[in-house]
C-alpha cells in the first residue's frame, strides 16, 4: 500500500512538472507573440480585414476679386472593379468597353489580374455614370470623387493653374496654395471579409470631412479679359509667336490682369504642352531692350548726374565704342537728356551711361530689384540675371544702358515701372488678397509690402515728366497715348539671342511697351510684350496700341475720369488722298525761297497726321492706315515748297 501510495506521488509529480513546463512554455510563447510581435502581428491582422479608406476632400473655390469663380469642385463617378468577382470578363470587358469608350483588350486585361481592385476609368460623365448602373454588373462598382472644374475655361488659365487626378495642385495658384485649397483627407478605418467585401460601412459614407479654404485673387476678371482679347488679337495681326500682358495696381502691387499668349485651358490640361501651362511672365527671362533706359534715366536723376536738359551729341546715328559700333534708328545730332528718352537714342544712353558708371548703374539696377525675385505668390518665378560690374566686359556698360546683356522677368519690370508711377517705392507683387477657411476664419491676408525705396519723389516725379513725352508728338510711343488721359512710358524692340550661331538674331525681336496711366496720378502699370513679330517689329507700332486698348478699357471699367477735354473727332482721310494748300508763313522755319524744314509726322495717327497737315497748310500724301511710321522727306531736312510730303502709315 505504502509503495503504491508512493507510485502515485511521483505520477503526480511527474503530471505537474509536465503541466508546470506546458505552462511555462506557453507563458513563453505568449510573451513572444504579444510583446516582442504584437505589432507586427497586429499589423498584419489588420492588413487581412481591415482597410483604410481614403475620403478626398472637396477643394476650395477660386474666385477674383470680385468673387467671380475661377475654379470648383464637382462630386463624380469613377467606375472601379473587383476581378475576383467577377466570373465572364470577356462579356463584362465588351459591355464596359461600349459604356465608357475604352478598348476593349485593354479592359479584359485589367479583369482577369489578381488584383482584389482595380480602376477602369476615373471621372465619368453623367451620361457614362448612368450606363454603368442600368448595366448592373456583378464587380463593377462606382466611388464619388472630387473633380476640378474652371468655369472661365481658357481666363487666366496660367495663373489658376489645374490639379491632377488625385486632387493635388500641379501648376499656378492651384500649386502655390495647395495646402490651403486641398484641406484634410479624411481615413475611416473598415472592416471587410476574406474576398474584400466592405462588412461594417457605417461611418464611411457619414463621414464629414471639411473642405479647403476659399482663395480670393487680386486679378479682375473684366481686365483680364479685356488684356487676354487685346494680346491675341495683336499676336494674330503680327502672326507672332507669343504675347504676354501685366496689369499691376502701382500703390499696392496687386495684381489686376496677367495675360499669356498662346491661351491654357485647365479643363483639358491634359491635352496642351507644358509651355502652355508655364506662367511666362513670372517663369520666364528676356532682354528688355529699350524699355530699360528707364531704369539709367532713373539712376542718372537720383544721382545728380545728369539734368533733364543737359545736352549731348548723338553722333549722327554711328558711334564706335569699346570696339564696336552702335547705332541710332534716325540720325540726331546734339539732343537734350529729355530728347534722348523721348526718342530713345541707344548712342544718347550710352554716352549718359558713361557720366554715370557701371558701379553706381549696377546698385540701381539692383535697387530696382533686377535679379532678385520679386515675391509674387506664384510658383517657378525666376530672377532673371543681373551680372555683377566686376564681370562686365567694356561693351557691357554700353548694352546695359539700352537693354541688352541683361535678362529680366516681365514681373519685374512692371514692379520698377512701378516704383517710377507711385513716387520711388518697390512693391512686392501679390495675385491672392486672402486664404478664408470654411468657418469664415481668414488664415492668409496678404497686404501691401514695401520692398524699399529706390529713388526720392522728386526724381520719380521728373522721371515721370520725361516719359510724357515718350507717348507725345515726336515720342517713339505715341501710338500708345489714351484719348482724355496722360501717359508715361516706354517703347521697347529687343533683339533676340541666336542660340544657333551666337550673337543676336538679324530677324528676330521682342516687341513691347510699358507705361502707367494717368500719369501724374496713377491707377494702373500696364506691360504689353509681343514676341517676334512679323512685319513691323517696332514696339512703338506692333505692341503700344495694344496697350492703348487695355489701359482706355480698364480705365472705363474702372470709372476713372479724363484728366484732360475729350477732342473733338476729325473727319478721316483715306488711303492715297492729298491735302493740298499752300504754307502759311511763319509755321516752319523758311531755308529761303521757296524751301522749309520738314516737320517731324512719324507717330501721329491719321487724324493727328490730317489735322497738322492742315494746320501747317501742307502738301502732304497718305499711304496706308493706322500711324505714320516713316515719312518721306525725312523730318528736319531741307524740302522745297512745290514737293509732296509723303507719309507712309501702319498698324
């Protein structure tokens, strides 16, 4: 008994040692699986039945400044596939095939994967959405989805930019503000079987994610229209290759109109190149031409240089310097600083350029903000190149002076011209006024930045005065002055670069004006660039017209008045017609019997041209329409009294 009660003692033992070593190993192997593995094993768990659903977020509107849509978000269809479910796809792949237009292979292809999910075709129409229903196919499905619409189409298509598939801003306002426009995704967590199958769907469908914040621009879109109809009809009528327009608010730096040639339409980006949706009046760089004179004329006057009348020779239109020779348009003799603007003589700027020097030339070339970015809210801006003096070669001073050997962003130079307008102030230019999130809370306000000043009033003033005559009677911008308003700008006819051979292109230029108007009080700073025209190249002829129909409708729009009495209008002449009177004395400076100096016509229009013809009692023949661009003989020559006057008009 004793030996058997013993027996069962150890059995017991031997039970519970084993039991104690199954415990223990199964302490062991659960420590293992929850503590050292527990998150792995956690996430592959979840990976099998638990699937994180994306819920896109409906973009902000883009609206002008007068809360004009620029850019919405519609819900819409994408019809997606679960393979696995489905037992024909050669008949579900013909049926989707007729339904959405899309080949037919292709979609077999996509249905016999092993994919649990795959997309067919992203943002359906309405009509495709409804044959996809009345189908009803086993494993085909629709999700809604955002999709981006821009109900001004092609308007101010560079600057709103456009989105990609998945609601991401990809180029313009669209891209710069894509935080604040995209808002949050939301990420519902569901449960679904083992064939993929949603089983708790509560909650994804409720689910309420807030959309982004509303952008309100600077831009206009009356003036955007008017600068984009403007720009294309003169691309047209040049059969240029390009055309670029910048409105810009001289007190402020708003931006009113941004206009790029060829058009861009973000509701088909898809279908145009890149170089359509590059903002080249931010992104891209050109040799301003003469339209910089400006910035030396500025310069000269702050520094004390140079007085507006002080005189100097212009060589008779050849100039050799550094070992080169420039050349004038028209032949001029001595001229005043003033005259040299007005008639914008590259042998005048230089020998101006000369009293200034690179070093001081250079700290307002940069004062002006040349080859530095100006700021503006929009993505890809350049900083142009600016060369520092010490790099200069001997010509450099010379090109500098008139516009070449320097590239600048059409931005830029409207912000200089800029500063000139609003009495010697860099601004920084801005295209969005605020970012408002859904619950009203305004979370980006941009206001008016003071970059620095860069001349003193009394230099901007008298600046201003000299660009006046720039658009007067003898200007090289005439063509640009605004019926019952004053204006002070710049002409600009730029050769271009060869990239081929070097040196500068013999047929090729950029034509292009810039100004601000009214000029003693202005309201707005109006650059109109015109790349390589054909026919007339002269900025003067092919772009400053364009600027003259901007500026008088933007000003209309704007309800400002005339600085000055409308004229009373003046019948037209036609093509090939005479006036024939004799000359008064007294109206032109008499050589002797019989013989006058011709008076200066180039630039007057039609009427002008009919009216002093009057008025001076000449003899003078039309040939063509528009503005005189030559005449014949050449103003200022010797000209017998009995000989016609001829004057040769375009534009």
């Amino acid at each position: 008994m004793r030996r058997s009660f013993q027996g069962i003692r150890f059995r017991l033992a031997i039970a519970g040692l084993f039991f104690l070593v199954m415990f223990l190993a199964v302490l062991v192997r659960a420590f293992q699986l929850q503590i050292l593995q527990g998150e792995k094993l956690k996430r592959l768990g979840e990976r099998q039945h638990l699937k994180e659903w994306i819920v896109l977020p409906k973009r902000g509107t883009i609206l002008d400044r007068a809360g004009e849509p620029l850019a919405l978000s519609l819900e819409v269809q994408s019809v997606y596939a679960r393979p696995r479910r489905i037992k024909e796809p050669e008949r579900v792949a013909q049926s989707l095939a007729q339904a959405l237009g899309l080949d037919q292979a292709e979609l077999q292809q996509k249905l016999k994967t092993e994919k649990p999910f795959v997309w067919l075709k992203r943002q359906i129409t309405p009509k495709e959405a409804e044959t996809i229903r009345a189908l009803n196919l086993e494993g085909v499905g629709m999700s809604s989805e955002p999709n981006r619409y821009y109900p001004q189409g092609q308007l101010a298509g560079q600057v709103v930019g456009f989105v990609g598939r998945d609601s991401q801003g990809l180029e313009g306002i669209e891209l710069y503000y894509d935080s604040y426009i995209r808002g949050e995704s939301g990420s519902p967590v569901i449960e679904r079987d083992a064939l993929g199958r949603r089983v708790l769907a509560r909650g994804v469908e409720e689910i309420q994610i807030p959309p982004g914040a509303d952008i309100h621009l600077t831009v206009d879109t009356s003036i955007q229209h008017l600068a984009e109809k403007q720009l294309e009809a003169t691309v047209a009528k040049y059969r240029a290759r390009a055309g670029i327009a910048v409105v810009v608010e001289p007190f402020t730096g708003e931006v009113l109109a941004l206009a790029n040639y060829p058009f861009f339409n973000p509701n088909n980006f898809a279908r145009q190149s890149s170089r359509q949706w590059r903002n080249r009046a931010v992104t891209d760089s050109f040799e301003p031409g003469s339209t910089f004179k400006t910035i030396l004329a500025a310069a000269v006057l702050e520094e004390g240089v140079v007085g507006k009348e002080d005189l100097f020779y212009c060589e008779f239109g050849k100039y050799s310097y550094a070992g080169r020779t420039i050349h004038d348009t028209h032949e001029y003799g001595w001229l005043p600083f003033y005259k040299i603007i007005q008639y914008s003589s590259n042998i005048g700027v230089t020998k101006v350029a000369e009293k200034l020097k690179k070093e001081r030339y250079f700290k307002y070339i940069e004062r002006f903000g040349f080859g530095h970015l100006t700021g503006i809210d929009m993505p890809g801006e350049a900083a142009g190149m600016a060369r520092r003096p010490d790099s200069w070669s001997p010509i450099d001073l010379a090109t500098h002076a008139f516009g070449q050997g320097i590239a600048v962003t059409p931005i830029q130079l409207v912000m200089a011209y800029g500063a000139v307008a609003n009495g010697g102030i860099l601004m920084r230019p801005f295209v969005v006024r605020r970012v408002v999130a859904p619950d009203g809370e305004v979370l980006v306000a941009n206001q008016p930045h003071v970059v620095r000043r860069v001349v003193s009033e009394k230099s901007a003033r008298l600046l201003t005065a000299i660009l006046k005559g720039v658009v007067s009677d003898g200007g090289t911008g005439l063509m640009a002055s605004v019926e019952g308003f004053e204006v002070a700008g710049k002409t600009g006819t730029a050769e271009k670069p060869d990239l081929v051979h070097g040196g500068y292109s013999g047929r090729k230029r950029v034509a292009s004006f810039i100004g601000f108007v009214p000029a003693d009080d202005p309201r707005l700073v109006l650059l109109v660039i015109v790349d390589e025209p054909e026919g007339s190249v002269y900025g003067g002829v092919v772009a400053a017209p364009a600027f003259r129909n901007i500026a008088s409708g933007a000003l209309r729009y704007l309800g400002i008045v005339p600085d000055k009495p409308q004229p009373l209008p003046l019948p037209a002449a036609k093509e090939g017609t005479s006036v024939r009177v004799e000359r008064k004395s007294g109206n032109e400076a008499e050589k002797g019997d019989g013989v006058l100096e011709v008076p200066d016509f180039v630039g007057l229009s039609l009427r002008e041209a009919v009216e002093k013809a009057r008025t001076l009692k000449l003899k003078v023949e039309l040939r063509g329409n528009g503005y005189v661009v030559k005449q014949s003989p050449a103003p200022g020559a010797v000209w017998g009294k009995g000989e016609p006057l001829t004057l040769n008009l375009q534009g």
